[in-house]
C-alpha cells in the first residue's frame, strides 16, 4: 500500500518519462519498499529454518546457506559441546592433518578450555632434606599419569591453619587417571605431620629419599654457608664435645639423619607398606632403577627408564635427557651438586660411630640395608 501511495505522488511528473524509465522506477521503488518493510533478518527468523543465522538474502533475492561454524548445523538445544566441537571439527580436516593418538595417552589441552580437576595429592615425597627430593619429583613427572606441584607447599608443617581448600588450590590440574604428588622434604621430621596427613586420607602414598646421614649433614651445612658465610664451623656445630665424641642432637643438620626416630612417628599413622624409601645414593648411580621401584610403588607403567637419563660429569649426577620439545638436556639447578666443604676426617669417623646404631635398626625396621659405612 505504501508502495502504491508514493507512486501515485510521483504520477503528475511520470508522462514526462519514457515508457522503459517507467518501468525501471516502478521496480526500484518496490524494490524499496520491500527491504523497508521486510528486513532479512525478519525473514529468516519466521523462516522454518533451525539455523537463521547461517542464511543471507543476496541482491537476486534467493538464498543460500552458508556454513559460519558448528552451530550452523544443529539447533540451539542440539549443538555440541566445546570438546565435541573440537572433535567434530577435528574429524573435517583433510585425513593427512590427522593424528591417530592411543586411547592410554592423554589429550592434549585445545584451546583455553581446562581439562581436569584439582585434587589433594594421593601421594607425598615427605623427606629427606638434602636427600634427592628433587631429583625423584623431577624424574617421576615426566610421567604422563603423573602431575606434581611445583614449589613445596608446606602445608602440613607450617600452613596447615589456612586449610585444605587452600592447599587443594596450589595442586595442578589432573584427570582421574592421573596421580597427583606434591613434595616438602621437612614433613618427615615434623612430629604433627603424619597425623594431618593421615586425617587427610589413610590412604596417601608416602615417599621418602633417603641418604647417608653423615653425607646428609655436610650437603645440609653446605647449603646453609652459603647463604649465611659467618656461620661457625661445621665440628662446632655437629659437636657439644668433640673430645669425648658428644654429638648436638639438638642441631637441625644432626637430628634429620636419626631416621629411624622419626620412620616411629610415622608407623603410628601409617602401616610400612605404604611408604616407600629412595636411595640417595643409588639415585645418583642408577637413576633408572630407582624410577621403576617408585613407579612400581605408585600403580604406575614403568614409563620412565633409563632411556630418559644421562650422567652429568660437571654436575656429578644424572640429568634428563632432551626431550623432543625442548631445545637442551633438562638438569637441576646450579644450588645442586655443589662441592662439599671439607670436614677433618676424625670428625666424619665420630660421627661414623654416632649413627651407626640408629642406622642398622632403621634397615631392621625398614628391610632393607642402605650400606652407609
């Protein structure tokens, strides 16, 4: 109607035209008036079209669909999810973009999507300072099935008030086939520790790095000269007497290497089983094997073997071989593998001497001769 009213408007000058130029008016004012009082899109939400929004009006009126994405496809209470989108898409690509991957590995993240949930950890590397705890959390999260946070929390020692929601925050990410591990040296010496731990859950996974204790406390002394260069003398120190061989208990680097008092505090809480110990010192010399007992330990395919290792004779210890994603060989860092300072070898025989009891029960309690003479 409103087409009809505007031309009659124009009749009074139209004889004026030819008879074509009529007819080319007339179109285009009805032309006009059509986009005027029917829009595209009002077109295409009345259509029957489960996906308007995937159509266009082109000048010759006709219509053609057009593929923007996957919810061009499925109406709004049928469209796939995010990852059966990525899926979906996936499976669009030319066949030679496609990687068949095994149903054991895990996928890989696509996009910002986040895949997982954060968990408490069902396993703890709890001990020992200066023992390799590093190297262990280093070495065994190379496995898939393995995810590890990477500072030490310390939460059972000195933030346990702030809570377990706190202390779930700090883990990674892991998928219900993966284990998730944290690692704080100090929990082993810690008498509260293996009772919150065990209110935790029973059922945690323990690991332990053990080392000669007389070796333990010149790394221990070590680390701390360099940090504090006026501290006294390591015999100083170790000893309340030296003359008549009375060793200071009392002294941090002294009391850690008593393992077998603080495994007693441990066994209150948690039955042998379901602590593993680590040799130090095998670490060193046969990395590898010490990995498949921890993996063995943790339900866990022994993935990581001695392909993965190689010895560092600058650091004195073994590094982990390039991987195909990075550029060079993964080592830890320059605080490891320092030269011991030298201790009078009387000293080291007092203190031989000293451990020495403590040393063989802790092999009776634990079954297992770790050989520090």
């Amino acid at each position: 109607m409103a087409c009809v009213l505007l031309f009659s408007r124009l009749l009074p000058f139209s004889h004026r035209l030819t008879r074509t130029s009529i007819c080319l008016l007339s179109l285009f004012l009805s032309y006009l008036c059509y986009c005027a009082l029917f829009p595209a899109d009002t077109i295409m939400q009345h259509s029957g079209d489960p996906t308007p929004s995937c159509q266009r009006v082109l000048a010759d009126g006709a219509k053609k669909r057009i593929q923007k994405s996957l919810s061009c496809v499925l109406p709004l209470d049928a469209r796939p999810s995010s990852v059966e989108a990525s899926r979906l898409k996936t499976d669009q690509r030319p066949p030679s973009t496609v990687h068949n991957v095994g149903n054991d590995t895990p996928s890989p993240p696509m996009g910002n999507l986040k895949f997982g949930n954060k968990k408490l950890p069902n396993a703890i590397i709890v001990g020992v300072k200066k023992g390799g705890t590093r190297a262990v959390l280093e070495f065994i999260r190379i496995h898939p099935d393995v995810r590890a946070a990477g500072t030490e929390t310390h939460f059972f020692d000195r933030n346990y008030d702030r809570g377990l929601e706190w202390y779930r925050g700090l883990m990674p990410r892991t998928l219900e086939s993966q284990i998730t591990m944290e690692k704080t040296p100090s929990y082993f010496v810690t008498k509260e520790t293996p009772h919150r731990i065990s209110a935790m859950s029973r059922d945690t996974k323990l690991i332990v790095v053990v080392r000669d204790p007389v070796t333990r406390a010149i790394s221990d002394y070590t680390q701390t000269l360099s940090k504090t260069p006026d501290l006294p003398t390591f015999q100083e120190l170790a000893f309340r007497n030296q003359s008549l061989g009375i060793v200071d208990t009392s002294w941090n680097a002294i009391r850690i290497g008593l393992y077998v008092l603080h495994l007693e505090n441990w066994l209150r809480y948690f039955p042998l089983a379901q602590i593993h110990f680590v040799s130090g010192e095998r670490l060193i010399t046969d990395p590898a094997g010490e990995l498949a007992r921890v993996q063995d330990f943790l339900g866990l395919k022994r993935i990581v073997t001695d392909k993965h290792f190689y010895f560092n004779r600058t650091k004195g210890f073994p590094c982990l071989k390039k991987p195909e994603s990075s550029g060079s060989p993964r080592c830890l860092g320059k605080s490891k593998g320092r030269t011991h300072v030298q201790i009078d070898r009387d000293a080291i025989e007092q203190l031989r001497d000293f451990y020495r009891p403590y040393n063989v029960k802790f092999y009776e309690m634990v079954g297992h001769d770790f050989k520090w003479e």
